[in-house]
C-alpha cells in the first residue's frame, strides 16, 4: 500500500487564543480528488495553509511523504501586484522559481512547458499581456498553470471557481479530472454541486474534521458530521434540498 502523501495527526491550530481546528486527524492519498466543506469560520482554509506550512500548528503532527516543491497551490484571493509590469508568461514562469532560485535562468522545455499549460487553460492569446490587465476569470486561470509549472503530485485549491466565467467552470473541473490521474487534488469549494459531481471523498470542516470516503453524503451524516451544510442530491443536475420554509 502506498503511503499517503500528507499524514495529520491530532492537529490543532488557532490564532492568538482562539483555537480553530481542534484533534484534526487526516491523510490524503496519493490520485486521491478531495471535496473540504463546512461553514464559514470553520476553519477550511485554515486547514490548507497549516498543511501548506504557511500556519503553525499548536499540537499534533503533519508528517510529509512529499518534497514542499511537489505542492501546488491557487489561494482564493490572488496574491498577484496588478501595478507590477509582469506578462502573464513570466507568472506561470515564476512558478518553478522555488525550484530554480529566483534569479535562475529558464530553459526551452520550461518555456515550452508553460505555453502548453495557456494553451489548456485557453488563454495563450494572453500570454504577452501584463497580468494586471486580466479579467478575474483569466486571472484564476494564470495562477492555476503556475500552480501546474512544477508538476505537483498534491494540488491545493481554494475556493478555485471564485470570478470564473460558466463556460470556464467547465473547462476547469473537466481539466481537473484529467489532472487527478497524476496527482492529488484537495479543493475548497461552497458550490456543493461541484463537490457532489466532481470530487472523490469529502472532508467536512467544522472545527473538527470528519473524512468521508465518498462524495455520497447523507443528511443524516452531515448532521452527524456536526457540519452545517444542506444535502445536495446526485444526478444529472446536482441541486440543493432546501428544507420547508414559510412564505
């Protein structure tokens, strides 16, 4: 059996005096599409950047069975200077800089590499463009090939629908797809259509966190899961059940 990629035992973590994850205990497996759900607050993406190195944790241990560099990352809010005079190209480029050094010289098959990573996102058209002058939607999808620059065998996304136009949407999840039989993926998302389409496994969020090895969920579970989210069914147009409600 292979081991897991990323091993959390009893995790806490939390911000001055205020704990937000509490006795957290998760592994994420190798080509393993996870779905993280719960409320806001309840500490989702507090999770990814303590897994990210980016949070000290209070208790507990995060054991790796993966170098840092093999970790991509799209954060929910882009980090990106729009003022900085930069082209979209060089983003992408940047992404191996914490393999190459930041001064290091790029060769033909990292260039090559990067343009086949526009092309799949559908905006080599842009490449020449500074990155400041992006719609949201082109944005999202630059900072996702830069994710993808080092071939990562665990990609962390959060939130990474946020500004995408539909039609991109699609593109994305069915990009993903092809991307999960290479490498791991654990992803934030609030649109729980996606999550009930889309991912493997679930993770519910809430302080504690809760793995459910499906992306099958049962109200029932979830209220057992002690995380707030309403049941979303599965068929061709995943929708969510709304319980009765007054007019």
């Amino acid at each position: 059996m292979n081991n897991p990629l990323v091993a959390i035992q009893n995790l806490s973590v939390g911000y001055q005096t205020q704990k937000v994850l509490e006795n957290v205990t998760f592994e994420i497996a190798p080509n393993d599409f996870v779905g993280v759900i719960g409320p806001n607050g309840g500490g989702k993406t507090t999770l990814i950047r303590t897994i990210l190195g980016l949070i000290p944790y209070w208790e507990g241990s995060i054991r790796y069975h993966i170098k840092s560099s093999k970790i991509g990352y799209l954060p929910q809010i882009n980090p990106i200077d729009k003022d900085f005079p930069i082209s979209v190209f060089d983003v992408v480029l940047s992404g191996l800089a914490g393999k190459k050094g930041l001064w290091k010289k790029f060769n033909p098959d990292d260039k090559i590499y990067a343009l086949s990573l526009l092309e799949q996102a559908g905006i080599i058209h842009l490449k020449n463009k500074s990155i400041g002058r992006l719609s949201g939607g082109q944005m999202q999808r630059a900072l996702l090939c830069r994710a993808l620059m080092n071939q990562p065998e665990l990609l962390i996304l959060d939130e990474p629908s946020t500004f995408v136009d539909n039609q991109f949407e699609h593109e994305l999840f069915g990009w993903l797809k092809s991307l999960n039989q290479n490498m791991a993926i654990l992803m934030v998302s609030h649109d729980l259509g996606i999550i009930s389409s889309h991912v493997k496994t679930i993770a519910c969020v809430n302080r504690k966190l809760h793995y459910h090895q499906s992306n099958k969920i049962t109200q029932e579970q979830l209220t057992h899961y002690n995380c707030p989210i309403k049941l979303i069914t599965h068929g061709e147009v995943p929708h969510q059940v709304l319980a009765p409600h007054k007019l």
